[in-house]
DNA sequence: AGACGTATCTTGACAATGTTAAGATTCGTT
DNA sequence: AACGAATCTTAACATTGTCAAGATACGTCT
C-alpha cells in the first residue's frame, strides 16, 4: 500500500505520515477505544512492529495527532481573528471557531481533550501546542481588559475562563454525545452556538 | 476475597457490587485506558470469566458505573436547589455542584462523559439518568423564563445550554487536565467556580 | 427432607493486541 | 565502493476480551 509517488519498495517513504493518517481514519470508523496499532500498520501495508521506529509507543502516535490537531485550531482561530478588527466580534468569531473546529474535525478534538491517555498533559509539545492556539482568545480579551498596573488581572483571567469554558462546554456536550441524546429533535449546531454567543459574549458583557 | 460477612464459599455473595468497586478503583489508580476486566477480577478474587455473568461485556460495567454516577450527580443537584428558593440562589448553587461533582469523582465524570466507549449515548438507561441529572437545571431555568403560551422557549432553552456548556465546560477544562496544565501557578477550583459563576450567573443575566 | 432447575463460578481455550529482540534491506555519506 | 545509520520484517512473549463446557451452590416445590 505505497504511496502513489513512490516505488513500491522495502521502504515505505513516507510512512509516518501514512500512519497518522490511518490512525485518524480508522479513528473516525471505530472510535478512539477500537484503534489498533497493528490494524494501522497492516492498513498502511507494514508489518506490525515497523511503527515503533516512528512513534515510541501507540500513545505517541496519538499524541503526534494531538499535536497536529493544536496546530490545526491554531491556524482556525489566527484566521477567525483577523476577520475583524473590533475585540468583541473578534471574540465572538474566535467562538464560532473554537466549537466548529471540534465539530467539523471531531476526531481530532476527541484525541486533544480525550483519548484517554492519563499523563497526556504531562507531555510539553502538547502543552505549548495547546497554550499557542488558546492564545489567540487571551490575546482578545486582552484587548477589552488592558493590563493593570498593580498586576490585579482578575478580570482579564475571569473573562478568559469563561469564554474557554463556554466554547468548550458546548463543543464537548456536542462531540460527546450528551446533547444530541438527552435533546429531543434535530439540533442544528450553529444555531446553538449563536445561542450561546448571543447569551454570554455580547455587548452586555463586553 | 471475599467479604468480611460473608462465608468464603464458592459463590462470591455480591460480586456485582464488588467488580464495580474495584473497576473505580483500578481506574483512579491507571486511568480509564488502564482499565482491565481480568485484573478487576483478579482483584476481587474471582476467575476471569465470572464478570459475564453479571455484565454481558466490559462495556456493560462501565455503563453500570457511569449509570451509577448520574444517580450520585442527580442526588447531589436535588440537594444543592434544596439550599436555596431565590430561582438565581439556586441556579448558582447547582452550577457549583455540577463542576464539584466532577472535581470530587473524577473517576465518575470520566466514565460518564468520557470513556471512549463510542455507543455510549445510545444507551436508554444512560440517557434516561442523564436527563434526570439534568433535570434540576432545567426547573430552575424555567422559573426564571415562565412557558410561553405561543410554544416560544428560544429564551429557556438559550439558558439551559449556556449554563449547561458553562459549568461542564469548565469541568471538562479543570477534570481533563488541559486547564491545570496551561495555567501556571497553583488552581483554586473553588475559586475558579465563583469566578465563572459571577461572570456569567449573576443578577445581570438571571 | 430430598430432588431439581437455576444462578453463579471455574477451567481451558481462542484470536487479537502492544511490545521487544534479532536479523534483513536500503539510504546517505564519505 | 564501502560502511554506518535508518528503516522494515520475522518471531516471539505476556496480556487481554470473550466464549463454551463443566462444576458447585442456592432456592424452591413437593
């Protein structure tokens, strides 16, 4: 199963690559929990030992992902926030952003925040992946709540909690499950995030 | 192993209660991932087939935990609105509790909300305890946004999943890790309570 | 009390998984 | 051309989830 590029030889080329590719497809077919290292190695046409000389282990591999998935909602939120020029429309688009990410890219949302991997955040790439893509939400808030000069940030860190809490609720409710299953009817997920937004980040609040 | 009342006889007495003690400690030790059906048995001192014949498979004893944890969160949500009769009293009351919840039995909110164990939300019982659960914000929500004789609940409804999203947002946030990991210095979960809480449930909004 | 159906537990087995050690093949560089 | 490093394979190990078949105890009915 080489790439279409390659020749199709004892070296795979790219095959680091491949397998996270896999791991995320095989992924989104059986869930977090029915991801095999070896079916990703046999899919990528490899024996099952070949993806230990890329990835220390089957938690590395996710947590490779869990990287690349940072570097994904950064990019989303650098863009959602150049859309304007006001804080507040800016945070609000950050918003939208934020829970569209999880739910167009799912999978990846699952592998950042769940996985079950304990010592995930433990792990320092994911740390400064993670605080790089929040930082575009800090650095609006930062806007409406300029720095003190005796250090009393408590507004400005209140404001940043909550709107992180806000977005990731709902993503999480959404993308896990919870939400669909205990409301009735079809749900429509911008409508709710415009509920949300227009609940907690409008110009009442700032 | 068996319990101190009962006579060590071939049958076990209670072995259903005593897998699901043992699963929640095995987890709070290695995590959901490091969870394991034979060592659960090996622990409570049973063979490793004795589990079927209490749940069909190891998916089944989560479920029976996470079904277990709404029971424990829905009796902790009855007791925190009984605090309180002032419809805003309440509301903050039940939010503190929700997130103390998951900070107090993490292992709880994980199997719950977590677990990786896909199909989950397509359990009745799960559902059924989960919208129990939830059911005491929603009471307390619609004192505060009386049913409309034209069918109109966008008001309500807006309410229930913002402080839904709100209080398991930060849950999430704080439970998972990726809060304690981003933010340097020491956390007060309580304190991050109050600071959402009164940025988001105050008189302001209710 | 005795007999019998049922619930509960054990033993033994199977395929599958994560992981490692040892060896084979290719790549890149000198 | 040669050699070390990178990449891949084969073979093996302990462990896991699960099931079938058999053993043991409990409760109930007469």
């Amino acid at each position: 199963m080489a790439e279409p590029g390659s020749n199709d030889t004892y070296h795979h080329g790219n095959l680091k690559e491949t397998l996270m590719n896999n791991c995320l497809k095989m992924i989104e077919e059986k869930g977090v929990s029915g991801f095999t290292l070896r079916e990703v190695a046999r899919i990528s046409g490899v024996s099952p030992a070949a993806p230990y000389h890329h990835f220390r282990n089957k938690t590395e591999l996710l947590t490779a992902v869990s990287v690349m998935g940072f570097g994904m909602l950064d990019e989303a939120q650098r863009k959602a926030s150049q859309q304007f020029d006001n804080p507040g429309d800016k945070l609000r688009s950050l918003g939208r952003s934020y829970v569209m990410f999880a739910v167009n890219h799912k999978v990846y949302f699952h592998v950042m925040f769940r996985a079950n991997r304990e010592p995930l955040w433990e792990n320092e790439q994911v740390i400064n992946a993670a605080k790089q893509a929040l930082g575009h939400l800090e650095n609006t808030i930062r806007e409406l709540y300029p720095e003190s000069e005796e250090g009393n940030d408590n507004h400005f860190k209140a404001a940043v909690l909550t709107c992180w809490s806000m977005v990731h609720g709902l993503a999480s409710l959404w993308v896990d499950g919870p939400l669909r299953a205990t409301e009735p009817g079809k749900l429509d997920i911008e409508e709710l995030i415009d509920i949300i937004l227009s609940q907690s980040m409008t110009h009442k609040n700032f």
